[in-house]
C-alpha cells in the first residue's frame, strides 16, 4: 500500500530545489527531473507544491512521459484532500436537455430543407 501525502505536505515542498506536484490524485517529487523537462524548468515550478494535473493533460503528455513520471512517484494524495465531485445539478440536466433539442430540431429543419430542394 502507497504511504498517503496531505496536501498541506505537499504545498510545503514548492520550491525549485524541493519541488512536489500532484498528478491524478499522486504524489510526486520532481526536483531531480527540473532541469531534464522539456519543457522547461518554469511549467514545473508553476505547478510546484499544487495539483498540474490540468496542466499535464492540456498538454498531452505522450506515454513515454507518463513512463518517466512513474520514477518520481512518492504516494497518493490522502483521500480526506481529494475533491469530491457533486450531484449533477438540475441546471447541468437542463442545458444538456436543452442541447439536445436544439441540436434534433436543427437536423429536423436541415433535413427538411433538404427534402424541399
């Protein structure tokens, strides 16, 4: 079983020669991996002591990358710091519904233009 980090650990480790960063829920350390990046030092520093997992999929690492990330892995982020993901709200349901009429209403119209034609 993978030791468990709190967050407030890892915000502690945000400085280039002690930089931790979160991925997925994981917990790595990355200072010796700061000068290899390839993308620069400055990305990892920007996420250093926070959760990059948005910034590391924007990017769309390759699996070769996420390859590499395994080596620093340290454990997981305790499970009393993972967000929870709420209910879906009515409004959510509601705009999606409301997408989904628009976008059957507009191929009904086009169609039927079409038919006309």
């Amino acid at each position: 079983m993978s030791k468990e980090i709190p967050l407030a650990t890892v915000k502690t480790h945000n400085k280039p020669n002690d930089l931790w960063l979160i991925i997925d829920n994981k917990v790595y350390d990355v200072t010796k991996f700061l000068h290899e990046h390839p993308g620069g030092e400055e990305t990892l520093i920007d996420v250093a002591g926070r959760d990059g997992t948005k910034a590391f999929n924007d990017v769309g690492h390759s699996s070769e990358a996420r390859q590499i990330l395994k080596k620093y892995f340290i454990g997981n982020l305790a499970a009393a710091d993972i967000p929870k993901k709420g209910p879906v709200s009515c409004r959510q349901i509601g705009l999606a519904l409301g997408a989904a009429f628009l976008g059957i209403s507009l191929i009904y119209v086009i169609r039927r233009g079409l038919a006309r034609n």
